[in-house]
C-alpha cells in the first residue's frame, strides 16, 4: 500500500509522461529507484516490482525480520473485513482510501462475490498506483468501481469527488476502509482529525475499519530503526494511540486486536503472535450521536 508522502519520494520523472490506453497521461518511472508501493508488492509476493524494490525491501526486512509476516496478515485481515462486512453486516459500498498495487482478491472482488450489486471507491494519491488500478479494478455487471487520484491528507477533496458521489450513495451505509495508511502520518498533520472528518460525512450504522503498525512489540533497536527516518516517515503507535481512531464507533468483536487475530479461526493455524505482526486492527461501527 503506497504512503502519502511528497512527491519527491516517488521513484516518478516529473517532466516525462506517456498516455495510457485511456489516452490518459500517464508518470514514466524510475525503476533503479525503489518505491514503496512496489516494495510492499514484493512482500506480498506480487510481480509488480524490480531490483531496487526487492533490494530494499529485504534490507527493511534485515532490520524487521518479520515484516513480510506483517504485510501479509494485515491484507488477510482486510480481506476477512470486506467478507464480514458484506455477508453478515449487509454492507455494499465500500471506500478504500490507501489501496495499493491490486492484489487479487481485492475489496470489491470480495464484495461482489458475497454480494454482486456492490459499489467500490478506491482512493489513492500514488501515479503508478493510478496506472494499475485503471488496468485491473473491474467491476461485476450489477455492482461499480471507481478509482480517485487523492491524498488521505485533503478528506474535503475526497468527499466532494464527483466520481465518489456518482459511485456510492451517502445516505446509506458505507465502509471506510484505512489499511496501513494513517502510520505514514505525523501527529502534527492531524491523523485523528482526518479519519473524524471522514467519519462525520457517513451515515449511521457505516462502519470504519483500521490497521495501523505499533511499537508495542518491538525491540529497542527496531524502535531506534523506525525514529532514525533512515526508511522514510513512519510514525508507529501504541495501542491507546490507535484506539482513539474509533471514537464515536461501537467495536464489532473481538475489539481491537492484532491484524493475525481478528475473526481469524478460518487461517491456517498456528497464527503468527502479535509480537511478528506489530499491527493492531479494529473495526467500529459508527453510531449516532
């Protein structure tokens, strides 16, 4: 899942583009440049990467033994969510906001299969995030999909998409999907007013789910790891830090948890311990007020 960082972080030449089969401009891309987008591809096991992606991805992995363990079970339990939400919460419209590189099956892949009249918004501010999605985020006959080139950071621009507004309806239930996104994002950029201000604009009995890594379970060196910024902006949090995320939201049991235990007795057993996945996931219903 690509982060919401400057543009100058992107592995982008700026001043080159090229259309795409939509007649869209499209970023040229600098593969000797590793990406964050394409390095989590790597961890998953995709094929949307190159040298220098793997390459840091397994000096990340040196520092983080068990980082892949990580990226993994925090897209298992994101795709356990969508299941949930669609077979037993009656959700069909679904905002993804932090998508990613696709990875088969995606949220509205899930949702259509349980539910085929369901409606995807995925939302992420990253060029070559934008050339995959408009590749491979096809939606079933009955249902939609919509991809929009935003930035977690600007809710208001989200919101007042017209593709968003054209592809969900607002006055009824949504799920507001934030898989590791809002730990590339500083305390000082308002991380909790963000995901408020999200909040505020869905209807009752919408529900909100979040992953977000922790410090919780690190060892001292890795801690000194993620505050030397030598990886990029990173701002994990304990776990009252990220239980301030829900409020105003009624927690679907078990609460929060580690991303490797929610709802998890269908995956293979033994499940990796909280300690390997330092991810903590909740989701919350939203309530009136």
């Amino acid at each position: 899942m690509s982060d919401p960082r400057p543009e100058s972080w992107m592995s982008l030449r700026a001043p080159e583009s090229e259309p795409d089969n939509a007649g869209q401009a499209t970023p040229a891309i600098d593969t000797s440049v590793a990406h964050s987008a394409r390095r989590y591809d790597y961890w998953l096991g995709g094929k949307d990467n190159f040298a220098a992606d793997r390459e840091s991805g397994d000096a990340i992995a040196a520092a983080f033994p068990t980082v892949r363990i990580a990226v993994i079970e925090n897209r298992r339990f994101l795709r356990r969510t969508v299941a949930f939400l669609a077979e037993h919460a009656g959700i069909t419209q679904f905002l993804d906001i932090g998508t990613g590189i696709p990875t088969s099956p995606n949220v509205h892949e899930i949702a259509q299969r349980i539910a085929p009249e369901s409606r995807v918004v995925y939302v992420d501010n990253d060029p070559i995030v934008l050339a995959h999605a408009r590749a491979l985020l096809t939606s079933s006959r009955q249902g939609a999909t919509a991809y929009i080139d935003a930035d977690l950071r600007d809710p208001d621009k989200i919101l007042g998409d017209g593709d968003l507004r054209k592809t969900l309806d607002f006055s009824r239930p949504v799920a507001l999907m934030l898989g590791a996104i809002l730990h590339f994002i500083p305390d000082g950029e308002d991380p909790y007013g963000i995901v408020a201000r999200l909040v505020s604009a869905l209807p009752e009995d919408s529900y909100l789910v979040v992953s977000h890594a922790t410090n919780d379970f690190l060892t001292p060196q890795e801690v000194a790891e993620i505050v030397s910024g030598r990886w990029g902006p990173f701002f994990a949090r304990s776990e009252a830090e990220f239980t301030r995320f829900f409020e105003g939201c009624e927690m679907v049991p078990p609460g929060i948890v580690s991303v490797a235990e929610w709802r998890a007795d269908a995956e293979v057993q033994p499940r990796p311990t909280a300690a390997e996945a330092y991810t903590y996931c909740g989701v919350g219903k939203i309530i009136g007020s």
